[in-house]
C-alpha cells in the first residue's frame, strides 16, 4: 500500500529528530475508505521529547503513532504533565479521559507512581520493604554477631513464639526478630517451609523475609519491621472511627496481597486481623503477616488443612475437604464483615457454635450496623461468604468488584457522615 504524502512534519527531541509522513491521497491503484487516515512513520530515533513542532493539526491516530514510538518513562511524563495542565486549566475532563482511552497503559503506569486513581482518602500504595527482595536460607550461626535484638520490645507473640524489635548492627537498620520455638524436626521443617513461601513473595502488602538463624532450640526470622499495630486493634478500638471507605480501603490491600499470592500458587489459610499489620499509626496502609501454615498450591495434588482460627475458618476446611484459592477469599469476606460492622460473622458461645453456624453458613445483614452501609458493600459480601466454595469470586474479581473499583461509589461515601461503633454491640473472639 503506498500513498502520496499531502503533509510533513518533523517532531524534535533534544539530541534526536522523529520524522514522519503522513497521506490522505491514494494512488490511483488503490481506494480505501474516504474517512480512513492512515499514518507511515518511520523512526530514526527518539529518546527523550521536549519539544514538539508540526505543521499540521494533529489528530488521534498521529498521537497513538508518536506515543507507541516513545519509552514507559517519556510516555509517563507526559501523561502527567498534560493531566497536570489540563486540570490547573479547568478544561482537562474530557481530553484525560480520551488519553485514557488512547494509552489505556498509562492509567495503569500512573498508578504505580504513588497515588492511586481513586477517590479513597489516603489510597496510595504501602512503601516497600527498606530492602530488595531477598532469597534466604537458615544460617546456623550466632545471630548476635550481626543483630541486637530487644528483650524487651515486643513488638506481638501468638502460638510460635515472640517478635522482638532488633538492629542490623552493620547498617542500623531496623527489622523485627521472630523468634520460633523447635521442638524437633517437624517443627523445623514447617518453619522451613515458612521460610520457602516468604521467598516467593514479593510485593508491598505482604511484609519481607530479610534473613534467618537456626540453632539447637529456635529459628529466628529476620522481617521487615512497620509500628502501625494489628487491625485488630483498630476494629477493637472505641476511639477509632472506622468509616466505610476505610473498610475499602483495607479489603483492596488485603485483596492485592493475596491476588500475589495466589499468583504464586501460595495459600494463607490463615487470614484473620491479627495477621495484618498497619504500616504506621496514621495512615491506612496494610501487610499481610504470618506465613506459618500458608502452603504451596499444586491443583493436582488435593490439599486438605485441619488448622486455623476457628472464627475464620472456611466450611471445607471444616469438613476437612479440599483447600484451594477460595478458602482464603471466604476468610477475607469475614474481615470485610468485621471491618463494616464491628461484628463477627460466626462467633457462637464456643467453637463448637461457631464451626456449627460457619458450616450452615448462618449469617445475616439484619443489624443495625448495617442500616448505613452501601448495597454494594453487601453485595461484596454475599460473593464471598458463600459454602460452596466454587462460587466465590477470586482475589482479581474482588478487585473489579463495584464496591472496590467505583469511583463514583468512593465519592459518595467520602461525603457520609463517619461510623461510630457502640464497644456494647461489638463482639469479638479474645486473642
């Protein structure tokens, strides 16, 4: 196909030129549609664009040819600086929607820097670890030689043992020392296996494994450190008034940390607010802890699991059936309840009670806790408190959910009046 070319123009660069020829005129051997504008380009090099001069009017298809020439970086910047401008001109709306629509990649890469596309207050991304990812094996030396760690800041404890405040002595850096009582080898071999998992995980909501000691009695687990405190305290807490959109907020980051893991073909099957850490006091910003029973998925190999905290337990678990994705994805619906209205879905008198109503699957939205809250919020929850376990939405679905993914939603909730939790109403499970 050739075409005479009825307009040049030559974009310049800094150090580099783009030239292209553009036609609408066809040669006489060829007829294309009238209202069909095709583009020649041809690249000799570009690098870094500051300075655009044509001597036409550009339209779409001549900004999708010139922004496939260009590097993620450049595409970027000037993603920003043209949304930047639009906005401070007041006419912006309409032409960063069709960018949007030209480089649908940008809408993605713009959320990587910082700040997500959202109405949620405080939606940015958690930092991550204050170190690269790490792959990391048992050292069977003294773990004084290169840490102190604090006897007495303790930072949490629970059925393994206790995390202590420490020091890298080489470079001052502060991480969290989980000490691991080992009987035997058994013992040994699941903290092992926890190690394994934290060495496929590598993402902002699932906190980092910076190094590791064995010797005769304990394994000790070198971890990124944050003192924001359990969500639990936060839920628990008469003081803290947690809104709705706070309750999105969590659930998305809980979400994407287990979307992660999921990918990875690793389960939690412990997920519960105990075992999920606020980065600091003031800021909504989360990690998922504790990969101690968290297992490898094989789908050919059926896995079954007889552990967990009862309140948060999934009915195949239960049953002792066969675990997969979803297992987790219910514990995330009982968060996603406790986090909208102080209450836990299951909890009976005793265990008992509690397996007996998670395997009726025996729970409601008739509280008054809930009188406020979106249809969406509960719609989220009814995809996923669901006994069939096949039926349940997966991590990535939950993220497209409307009450995830609506702006329009997040914007209407921004202007509700904020939740106040009765501490008479709430019940919970004591730790």
């Amino acid at each position: 196909m050739s075409y005479k070319c009825s307009e040049e123009g030559v974009i310049k660069s800094h150090n580099s030129v783009l030239i292209y020829k553009s036609g609408t005129e066809e040669d006489e051997n060829h007829t294309p549609d009238s209202n069909l504008i095709e583009l020649s380009t041809k690249i000799l090099k570009v690098k870094r664009l500051e300075e655009i001069t044509t001597c036409y009017n550009s339209n779409h298809r001549e900004k999708m040819a010139f922004f496939q020439c260009m590097d993620k970086d450049e595409k970027m910047k000037c993603f920003l600086e043209e949304s930047s401008s639009e906005q401070d001109s007041g006419s912006g709306n309409n032409e960063a929607k069709e960018k949007v629509c030209l480089y649908p990649d940008l809408k993605e890469m713009a959320s990587i820097q910082g700040k997500r596309t959202s109405a949620l207050t405080d939606d940015c991304l958690a930092p991550p670890a204050p170190f690269h990812h790490r792959i990391v094996t048992a050292k069977q030396t003294a773990i004084n030689s290169f840490y102190t760690v604090s006897r007495t800041e303790i930072l949490g404890g629970g059925r393994f043992g206790q995390v202590h405040k420490c020091e890298e002595k080489a470079t001052g850096l502060k991480l969290a020392a989980k000490v691991i009582k080992t009987r035997g080898r058994k013992d040994k071999d699941e903290v092992k296996n926890e190690i394994t998992v934290m060495n496929h995980l590598d993402h902002v909501n699932l906190i980092q494994l910076y190094d590791a000691f064995e010797s005769k009695n304990d394994i000790v687990l070198i971890m990124e450190y944050v003192d924001g405190g359990e969500l639990f305290d936060r839920i628990i807490d008469d003081n803290y008034n947690l809104t709705e959109l706070d309750a999105i907020l969590f659930i998305k980051q809980i979400c994407e940390g287990i979307q992660h893991m999921h990918q990875m073909y690793i389960l939690h099957l412990d997920l519960k607010p105990e075992n999920i850490l606020c980065v600091n006091r003031d800021t909504k910003q989360i990690k998922i802890i504790d990969f101690g029973l968290a297992r490898r998925y094989k789908p050919r190999e059926k896995l079954k699991v007889n552990f967990g905290t009862p309140e948060f337990l999934a009915p195949e678990v239960v049953n002792y059936d066969f675990v997969s994705f979803p297992t987790d994805m219910w514990s995330v619906g009982v968060i996603a309840y406790m986090l909208l209205s102080g209450l836990s879905p299951f909890l009976g008198d005793d265990d008992a009670e509690t397996l007996n109503n998670i395997l009726a699957c025996r729970w409601d939205l008739e509280e008054e806790e809930f009188q406020n809250i979106s249809e969406e919020a509960k719609e989220f929850l009814s995809k996923l408190l669901i006994k069939e376990k096949s039926w349940r939405i997966s991590a990535s679905e939950a993220l497209k959910h409307p009450w995830l993914s609506d702006h329009k939603l997040h914007s209407r909730l921004k202007t509700q009046k904020k939740k106040n939790y009765s501490s008479n109403t709430r019940e919970f499970v004591t730790k």
